[in-house]
C-alpha cells in the first residue's frame, strides 16, 4: 500500500481504478459460481477448491495489475519523454512491475507460469521483465500421482496394468499444463505418456476471463496502455495447447513436412492411447535443451550444454546450424511453426550416418501462417540482409506498421537500415548513439501500438525467432550464420510449390538447382555490397546490374521441364 500512497493519484482516477477493482472482483465471483453449476459428483469437492482457489487467484491479479498500471501512469507523470530522468524513471518502474509480476506468477501458477513464459520469449518487451519472467522456465510442479492416474484412467478407460507393462511413477518433465511419465506398452515398446493436470480446463475459463477483463478495463482507464492483443495472443495458444488430439495431428504434419530429411525426427504417435487429455508416444533419448545436468537414469544432457556437447565429440556450432536451417525451413517454406522451440522441446540424438539427429517435442503449439503472409515476410528477409530501406518500408505499410517498420533491421539483424556494418557484425558505436537518441523518443504506448498492429503471425514468428536466437547464442553459433541461412530458406520459399509423391525426386532436383542459383545472387549482391558499404548509389546499381544478368541465368535453366518445387 505503501505505493499506492506515494502515486497520490487523481481523484477521478481513483474512482475509476475502485471502480475497477470492485468490477473484477464480482466477475471473479460470478465466475466461480458458473464453475460451481454443475450436478453433485464425486469430484464436486474438487470443484469447489477449485472456485475458491480461483477468486484467490484472481484477487491476486487484479490488485497486482491494477498497481501496476498505475505505478507506470504516476511514476512518469511530469517528465518529457526525451529526457534522462524519464528513462531513469521508465527503468525502476520496469523493474519494480517486473518484480510485481513474476510474484503474481509464481504464486497462482498454472496458466499464469505459462503466461509468464510466453511475454519472457517476447522480443520486444522491456529486458527487465524478459530477464525476471525467464526464471519461470524450471518452475513447474508436477502433480501427485494418484490424481494424474485418475487423467490417465478415466480417459483410457482402462487400468494401467491393463495398457501397460511397466509405467514410471514419477514424471521424467513437468510444465505448466501437463506432464510427462516414461511407460512400456504391453507389446513392449517404450512410450513416453503426457497427461494434462486435472481441473485445468475449469482454471482456464476463469483465469482467461480475469485476464481478458483486466486487459480492456486498462485500455479504458489508460488508453494509451493497449495490451489485448497480448491476452488474445496467449488464450488462443493456451486453447490450443490443451488439445491433445491436436497436438498429436501437428506431430504427424511436421514428422510429414521432414520425412525426407534425415536430421530431424518426430515421436510417433500411439493413436489409440491418445485423447484430448492423453498423449502417448514413441519415447526419444538424446541431449536435452531443458536441464543442464543428467536427468534420472537416462544419462541426457541439454542440447545448449556446450560442454556436454563436446565430451561427445559433436559440434555445438554444427547442431546450431542445423536447429537453425529447421525452423529457418518451417518459416519461408512450410508455413507451419513448432511455435515453442525452447530449450526443453528439442533434444539431440546421437549416432546414425550424420553424427546425430534432432528430435522435434511438443507440437501443441503450432500454428499455419497465411500464405500471403509466408511471401510478404519471406521478400522482407531479401530487403533486411541487403539493407534495402525502400522495400522494407513498402513491407511495414503491407504489415500494418507504418513509420515503426524502420526498426525491423534492428529487430531482427542487429543493425539499422542505415547501417556500414557488415552483416552480423552488430552497430557501430556512432549507429549505437543515434538509435539511443531514436529510442529515447519511443513511449510505452508507441511500444504496445507496434505490436498490437503486427498481424498475429508475425507475432508468431518474432517468438520463435527469439528462442531460436537464444539457442543458438548458447552454442556459440556467429549471428551471420543466422542470417545467412535465414535469408537462403527465403528465397527457396518464394520459389515453393508442394510437389506431389511421383515427381518429387526429379521436380526437387530440378528446382534446387534453379534456387540455388538464386541464393548465390544473392550472396553475390550482399559480399559486393558490403565491399563498397558507403557508397548507396554504387549499392543500387550492383544490385541492379548482376539482379539482370542472374535473372537471366534463372529463366535460361527455367526454360528446361516444369519447375514446381524446391525440396
């Protein structure tokens, strides 16, 4: 309270903040009754637990959020936004709120957790709460056994001996929403069981709703702190996520998009030990990207362990570049994203002809991209590696950002588009100092405007790109690398047609030929580029000059039998 009474808050404002609270605090009950209106059962005791333990919850949040607000709306109040002492200001409320909610998380945990891991991958938040919420990541508590059994059970239809031969008590990972118990089939194939935490789907409908309120309630007392785009982001791949069917289905899309790529495997799926509740699949050893020590008796390790990598005399530079070329592939050819590859959901699986593989885990959320979307993004890779500002800027109207589409070179490459750097080389100190002065006139608003105006793919892809990056900082991998094989699966994916079964060998080659050719322009146009870095109009007639004389390679080897693929 003592916050409360240092803001000294407008009269008004204090009515519409009480009125606020007040306002949340009977949906939180009515909420809770809604859950209670079911007939008497053998669970009705749960139920009721459940109802209590959500007001308590969402007591919790509406008092954390509306302090929140509120310290971000008086703190800053009488300082002009260029100046040093507002950002002194900005910096200690960051990291107060931060605080304030990492605490909110932990202590309502469930979706909350998985809440604060989803605005932790956000690229774009302020570091201080990406920094706090990143600890949220080896949170997770498994559930006791005799109540993940009754999931398992009741959606089976069976008893465990009756499935199983043997079945691990005690869970080998744990998340937010559900865990995972190592088991053998009666036809002795070992599988790994994900079973969803009981009551979460009753959690989920007041939580959800508590959040959505919250989050319009902010927008009409601030407008100019709009975060729904936020809530709605988070409850659709929660929704998603609690659909094990689904899940399984993405599974076999991506193990169908990578069948012909040896580097990556896919548990199968036991379609007839799967519900909505119940995932069972074929189980996967390797290195793990979640811990950095050994997990039970399985002798896995993490897959961003650099150390444990290497006493098995694999590259962690080489396993980066694959991770990258994977998701870089999902991107700008398929159209379909893992959405959540952190460290946990990928393992490294040595042996076989190419030293090793990495095994794909957790498919819940993955998510289809628009195909107009998928084109537009893959043409605004072409114009961030060769800084072209133009295009970037015809991009950013297309993807309804406006003037902040200037910022998606530093976004995504380090550098801004008017960068003499070279690519992956990061800033200049004088490029440093000027994008300083650029963010120093930035609000929080103008911050929660960019992205609340991104198309919910691009969000989609700014995340996973996130995770991708921390990856693949870990193993040490040069951010050119990223770049590079970023900017290689862009320009195969503006040349991608799904071939079908009978012609994909010949088509494939075919057409790996055609946008080999293409990618080699342009490296070709970025090393010449980078030669002569100061000179623009030099830049704009190199591009110009061999853009010509390679286009007509292209449509001399086009010219040969019908083109309709890439891989």
């Amino acid at each position: 309270m003592k916050i409360l009474r240092k803001l000294k808050f407008p009269s008004r404002s204090k009515t519409q903040i009480f009125a606020f609270t007040v306002t949340g605090v009977a949906l939180t009950g009515a909420a809770a009754v809604s859950v209670l209106q079911t007939p008497p059962s053998f669970h009705y005791l749960n139920k009721i637990a459940t109802a209590i333990e959500g007001v308590v919850r969402s007591s919790r949040t509406i008092y954390a959020i509306t302090l929140t607000v509120a310290d971000y709306k008086y703190s800053l109040r009488g300082f002009p936004v260029e100046s040093d002492k507002y950002l002194q200001r900005l910096t200690e409320v960051h990291s107060r709120s931060a605080g304030r909610i990492l605490k909110l998380c932990e202590s309502n945990k469930g979706f909350y957790v998985k809440a604060g891991q989803f605005v932790a991958t956000l690229k774009l938040v302020p570091k201080e709460y990406s920094l706090a919420l990143s600890s949220l990541q080896d949170q997770a508590v498994p559930c006791n056994f005799r109540d993940i059994k009754h999931v398992l059970t009741s959606n089976l239809g069976q008893d465990l001996t009756e499935i199983f031969l043997s079945f691990d008590e005690e869970p080998i990972a744990a998340a937010s929403i559900a865990q995972v118990h190592r088991a053998v089939l009666k036809d002795h194939q070992e599988v790994a069981v994900k079973l969803q935490y009981p009551e979460l789907k009753q959690n989920m409908k007041l939580d959800t709703m508590i959040m959505s309120f919250l989050s319009k309630s902010v927008v009409k007392i601030f407008p100019e702190y709009r975060f729904e785009w936020l809530v709605y982001e988070f409850v659709k791949s929660i929704s998603q996520e609690l659909d094990f069917i689904q899940e399984a289905k993405n599974s076999e899309k991506i193990a169908k998009n990578f069948k012909h790529n040896k580097m990556i495997t896919v548990p199968a799926v036991f379609w007839e030990f799967t519900t909505t509740q119940v995932l069972t699949m074929q189980f996967c050893k390797g290195f793990k990207v979640m811990t950095f020590n050994t997990v039970n008796h399985l002798h896995d390790f993490q897959v961003d362990d650099v150390e444990s990598l290497k006493s098995t005399n694999l590259s962690p530079t080489k396993v980066a570049k694959v991770l990258v070329e994977v998701f870089a592939e999902m991107i700008f050819v398929h159209g379909f994203i893992h959405g959540d590859p952190h460290p946990g959901n990928i393992l490294v699986s040595p042996g076989g002809p190419n030293d090793f593989s990495l095994v794909l885990l957790d498919h819940g959320n993955c998510k289809t991209l628009d195909e107009g979307f998928r084109r537009d993004f893959c043409r605004l890779w072409e114009a961030l590696i060769l800084l072209d500002s133009n295009k970037i800027q015809e991009l950013g109207k297309r993807f309804g950002v406006g003037k902040y589409s200037k910022f998606f070179p530093v976004i995504f490459t380090g550098r801004t588009s008017e960068s003499k750097s070279g690519l992956g080389k990061g800033m200049s100190i004088q490029e440093r100092q000027k994008l300083k002065q650029e963010l120093k006139l930035l609000r929080l608003e103008d911050v929660t405007t960019f992205m609340g105006s991104l198309p919910p793919d691009f969000l989609t892809v700014l995340r996973t790109d996130g995770l991708i990056r921390s990856i693949t900082l870990k193993l040490g991998a040069p951010q050119r690398a990223r770049l590079l094989a970023y900017a290689k699966y862009a320009v195969y994916g503006l040349g991608y047609n799904q071939p079908s079964e009978s012609d994909f060998v010949e088509k494939s080659m075919i057409s790996r030929s055609v946008l080999l050719i293409s990618y080699l322009r342009l490296r070709f146009i970025l090393e010449l580029v980078e030669l002569f870095q100061g000179v623009k109009k030099l830049k704009h007639t190199i591009y110009t000059f061999f853009g010509r004389i390679f286009d007509g390679i292209t449509n001399s080897v086009k010219a040969s039998p019908s083109i309709t693929c890439i891989l």
